[in-house]
C-alpha cells in the first residue's frame, strides 16, 4: 500500500484519507462521512453525496477533504469514531442514511454540524425543534421508511396473494427501528390476513442462521428490514433468498439489483445527495439551525423480473406497470 493511501483504524472502523492532500492544503475542511453499512453496499449513495457537494462548489481533494466511517454494521464501534471526530472538530459529520448514527453524533456534540437522513420524524427524535426551524446544530432530511413498511407489505401481498406466513428479517442491534417495523407490520398483516414471523440477526452467521430457521419454519416470503446491516450484507441475503426460492423485499433497489424480488422506498440516492447539498452550504457559511429539514418526495418501486422467472412466479400485469424499474 503507498504511504499516501495509509489507513487509520479507529475502534476497528476504517477511514482512509490522502496524507498528502492534507500536507498540502492544511486549511482544507474535513467532512466526517459515517455510514453503518459498507462502501461496497452503498457506492452509489457515496457519488450522489459528492455530487450534492459539486453542486455547491465542493469538490473532494480540492477544497473538502471527506473521511469515510464504515461501520458496517457494528455499532459497538461508533463511540470510539465520534469522539475522535469531536477531538479533531471536523467541519460536518454527513450521515446520509442511519438513524441510530444521527441520534449518537446529536448526542455527542451540540457544537459540530451535523447532516443526517433519517427514516423517522425527526422532530419526534429530538434531532430538530420543528422541520422548519431546525434550531440546533443539526438539519438533514427525512427519507420516510417505517411509515412506508406497511405499504411495502401490502404491495408484496398484491404480488404473492398465495404467501399467507411471511417472514420478517430485522435487526436486534437498532431496536427502535426493529419495534416500531414490528408494530407497523403487526398491524397492516391483520387487516391482509397475513401471519407474520420474525427473525433476528445483527452479523452474518446470524443471517445464516435466520434463513435456516426460515426453511424449517416453511415461511412463503421474506420481508428484509430497512437496516443498513441487510443492505451491507446484500449479496449473502440475496444469495439465500434464492437458494431457499424466497420471494424478498426491501425498502430500496440496492438488493433488488443483488437478486431480491422487490424493492419500495424512498430514493436514497436523492436522499444521500441532498445530503452533499446541505454539507456544502453549511461549508458556505449556512447555519444548520436555519436550514429547514427536507421530506423525500420520490418513490420508487422496483421489480426483478429475472428473479420472478427463477422462482416461477407471474408478477400481475397491473403491478409492472405500476413499477418504476423492471430488471430484466
């Protein structure tokens, strides 16, 4: 590895930044970006970040400098992250995408500011006094996930009428998101009559095991939890999805693209680049405080053909044209 391309570890998560740009530009701002999940899980989200920030006149190695966290998916390690970014009082800490990141940087400093998506109500988080006036040293948008679950489940229910038990993957390490997903869901399967039954998994070997609890339990679809682990873990998931012929969901295309059947959500893609956009005008000299949080207005809703003919299955007419993207 060159010297230039060093990696620092910080509580077994990797950041990595140029040395030599730092050397060079000493008055350069550091944006801290943190992500529960995994570069190769959300590169998209990464370019749409630096886009947001282009779009603001930022451009990384340039006139930003951006460290990259990856948790993926151990939280356990974002404590060390956090007060190491406090200690070096980075410019922004962008968060696009991880509610339990958002409340832990919020909770840490009141100084540093901070840009975060989050898939619940913000204000009903503490993260912001209202979404006009924010009020604090935070500001981001509201991407909406749990409020969508039970549409999400509905839409499944119209593609696989037959699926009566439905199994649900969540994960144990961000509880808020797995209660309120599993109240959300509870009541939206009694109004379709469906049976739900839940799994947990917080590491691979427990994905692993989940799905072989799954098979024994004959569950006839899969409805993966919005948590930024399954999405890191895309291509395992998608993997025993269709070695055990599981119908799946998830809120967003990323595991669609990896093999799941079907995806609806918000677009994270738009979420993670007004992100960058917010970034870049704090970078400006914008205050988060006035800076209103934004709501996600587009939705998508995606269907994998080519996992549908592998597992036989007649997707109705009125659903693909309802669908935003057919992967074929």
């Amino acid at each position: 590895m060159k010297r230039r391309e060093f990696i620092r570890l910080f509580g077994g998560t990797v950041v990595a930044w140029p040395l030599t740009a730092r050397a060079q530009q000493p008055a350069m701002p550091i944006v801290a970006y943190l992500s529960v999940g995994s570069l190769d899980a959300t590169a998209g989200r990464v370019n749409a970040f630096r886009k947001g920030l282009g779009e603001t006149g930022y451009a990384e190695g340039r006139n930003v400098q951006v460290e990259y966290h990856w948790l993926e998916g151990q939280y356990e390690h974002l404590t060390a992250v956090l007060d190491d970014l406090i200690r070096r009082h980075v410019a922004v800490m962008a968060i696009p995408g991880s509610l339990p990141v958002s409340l832990a940087a919020k909770s840490a400093t009141n100084t540093i500011p901070i840009v975060f998506g989050v898939a619940e109500d913000p204000v009903k988080l503490g993260l912001v006094t209202s979404l006009a006036q924010p009020g604090g040293n935070a500001t981001g948008i509201n991407f909406f996930a749990i409020e969508i679950d039970a549409k999400r489940l509905g839409l499944m229910h119209d593609m696989l009428p037959k699926a009566a038990r439905i199994a649900v993957l969540l994960n144990p390490s961000n509880p808020r998101y797995s209660e309120a997903t599993s109240k959300s869901l509870s009541e939206a399967a009694r109004s379709l009559g469906l049976e739900l039954v839940f799994y947990k998994a917080s590491t691979p070997g427990e994905i692993d095991a989940a799905f072989a609890a799954m098979t024994r339990d004959r569950a006839d679809a899969l409805f993966v939890g919005g948590e930024a682990l399954f999405a890191s873990r895309g291509v395992q998931i998608a993997t025993l999805a269709m070695r055990d012929r599981l119908p799946a969901s998830f809120p967003s295309r990323e595991l669609v693209q990896a093999g799941l059947l079907m995806s609806y959500g918000t677009s994270l893609i738009d979420m993670a680049r007004q992100v960058g956009i917010y970034t870049g005008s704090i970078l400006k000299g914008a205050k988060p405080a006035d800076l209103p949080v934004l709501q996600s207005t587009k939705f998508e809703f995606v269907i994998n053909l080519q996992t549908a003919r592998s597992l036989n299955l007649d997707i109705p007419p009125t659903l693909l044209a309802r669908a935003d993207e057919v992967i074929e």
